[in-house]
C-alpha cells in the first residue's frame, strides 16, 4: 500500500495528460502511487498512457461515469492512505503532496485539504475553481478565499495561512481514504459539480475538520470539460446547489433558506432573460423541476449526513450577493475580514 494514491478521472483529456503528468511525476514525495481513471474516453487517452506512461495504473470504464461515482468507483479500487484527487488540467509543483501529508499526518481530526490553486494562465490570480479554500454562505453560495463569484484576485500571500475552511476543492483534493469511505464518498445523484462541497459539508457534520494547506501549490486550467457559460454546467449547479441544502441544513433552517434561494434563482434567471442569455434562463428553470423530481421520486438514491452535530467553519453568515453586487465588495476579505 502506498502511502498517497494521486487519482485522475479523466474523459477525452489526452492534450491534459501529455501537458501536465509530466509535472506529477516530477512531485518529490518518495511514497505515492499514480492511477489513471478513465470515464469512458472516445479520443486516445489510453492509448497515448500505455505507450507512454506504462507504469500508471488504469482504471477503464466503458461509459462517463461522471465525476462523483467515477472517482467512488476508481477509490472503491485503491488501497492507500491518502487519496490526492487532481484533475487532468492541473500543473503540479514539485514539492506539492509533502505539505498536505504533514498537515493531515499532525491531527487526525483534519479529514482533508487542498492545495492553493491558482490560474495555469496567469499564474498570479487565483483560479475559480477553489483558489486558497471554500467558504459558503447562509443561502448555499459557494466562494472561496480569493474568488468571489467571478471576481478572482492576485495572490499576494494574503490567504498564506493554514486554517479551517467549509469546502476542499475537488481539482486538488487531499483527503483521508477512511473518512472518504466512512461518509461512502460523493453523491453519485449529483453526476458532477458541488460534490465535493456536499462531501465536505457531511464530513465537518460528523466531526472532522476541512482546512486550506496554501504552502501546497497548483496550477489550474479549468473548464476543461464543461467551459464556464455552458448550459449544462449551469443547470448542475444550480440543482446540485439544492439538493445540497436540503440534505444538510437542519429542518428549521431549511423552511426559509430554500425559499429565498428560490427567489434568489429566480432573479438570477430573469437577469439571464434580459441579457439575452435564454440558455441560462432555462438551465436554473430545468434545475429547479430537477430538484423537485429529486426530492419527490429520488430522495433515497442520495447520501444523507450520518451525524449534524459537527460543527461547521467557512460559513458566513450573510448574503453573498447582496454583499457583491449591491455593496460591491469584491474580496473575501472584504466581506469576511479577518478568519481564525
């Protein structure tokens, strides 16, 4: 058994693989194992992997299994103690793995971490997809410790700290294998986006602790399957968003916060109808229909929080879009100032 499994799920990705393995295997932690999951990939992915790289380990699905129940049924496969889930766009640093290892090695209550992500294309701003940590506020909305909505600042070492933080990134995702299993992985429902967000949102329930590890750095593309703006995309998240609020909030917390997030999509939706983004507009609307054939029909085929007494970090109690568009605060810091 090795000591860290890095696990890529890759789909159609073969520009990504022969771009940035290299940097993998470049990582000078002496104690890790590479594993390959392919989803059912149409290009040359495997074949470039075989003549190239013939000591990964594939993992072959015959069909996209999406992100969630392809990484459960590649992890269901891999014994380590650590699993490093990347995604197939990512440039790694070398010494990348050894801060994360250190950080979960010094407290067994820290479950996971993720790495600082910043942009594989302008290597001083922060990358959308986790930047240096997720936070969420009270409605569901997701944020990071230098992202707010689609605002991404320079990384000047100013989120540099170690702490706790609500989500780990699923691009650069640190993560105990045990507690990935106790909480049985992610939601396979949710197919892809916002299911690392739901994992990390059961784990902090069952008493674990999520945190940033910013001395770990990465490099990511993004939007490498699903590019920012497509409908698919938006329609994921806007129905993974609900799903995930209505399984782990409390009952009393649910009767309010899912009806103004309801009005809150709704004008979300109809901002995208007076710009001209009829996309957009039918997206939320068809994740809406889709959360309610969830919860009418589908409920059972989710993973509900096994506990709710853990206590919860990275949540800020305010809203995010009244803080953003209408006090036009653009920062983390500005809208949570100082973090413990």
């Amino acid at each position: 058994m090795s000591k860290i499994a890095i696990v890529i799920l890759n789909w159609n990705g073969r520009k990504y693989l022969e771009q940035f393995l290299p940097s993998v295997f470049a990582t000078t932690y002496n104690d890790y194992e590479v594993i390959v999951a392919d989803n059912g990939s149409t290009d040359d992915s495997i074949e470039f992997l075989k003549a190239n790289y013939p000591t990964i380990r594939l993992i072959i699905f015959k069909q996209n299994l999406g992100f969630a129940k392809g990484y459960n049924e590649a992890l269901n496969q891999v014994n380590a103690e650590y699993y490093a889930i990347l995604n197939s766009d990512v440039e790694v640093t070398p010494d990348w793995l050894q801060p994360m290892a250190d950080l979960l090695d010094s407290n067994k209550k820290i479950a996971a971490c993720q790495s600082k992500l910043l942009s594989y294309h302008n290597k001083k701003i922060f990358e959308y997809a986790g930047a240096a940590g997720g936070w969420i506020d009270k409605f569901g909305y997701p944020f990071a410790k230098g992202r707010v909505f689609d605002f991404s600042e320079e990384d000047n070492g100013q989120y540099n700290q170690e702490e706790p933080i609500f989500w780990a990134s699923g691009a650069s995702l640190f993560i105990r294998s045990s507690v990935f299993h106790e909480m049985k992985g992610f939601d396979e429902y949710f197919f892809a986006h916002q299911e690392e967000i739901d994992l990390c949102w059961r784990i902090q329930l069952a008493g674990y602790l999520i945190y940033s590890c910013p001395s770990s750095v990465v490099y990511h593309v993004g939007g490498g399957t699903l590019p920012k703006g497509n409908s698919l995309k938006t329609f994921l998240n806007f129905r993974n968003n609900k799903i995930m609020l209505s399984k782990n909030l409390p009952f009393a917390k649910k009767l309010w916060v899912i009806p103004v997030r309801n009005i809150l999509d709704m004008l979300s939706a109809g901002k995208g109808l007076l710009t001209g983004d009829g996309g957009y507009f039918i997206a939320i609307i068809r994740a809406h229909i889709a959360f309610l054939k969830w919860w009418l029909f589908h409920r059972h085929k989710s993973i509900f929080p096994a506990s709710k007494k853990g206590k919860l970090f990275g949540l800020l109690n305010k809203n995010m879009v009244w803080q953003h568009f209408a006090k036009k605060k653009k920062t983390f810091s500005e809208i949570v100032g100082k973090t413990n």
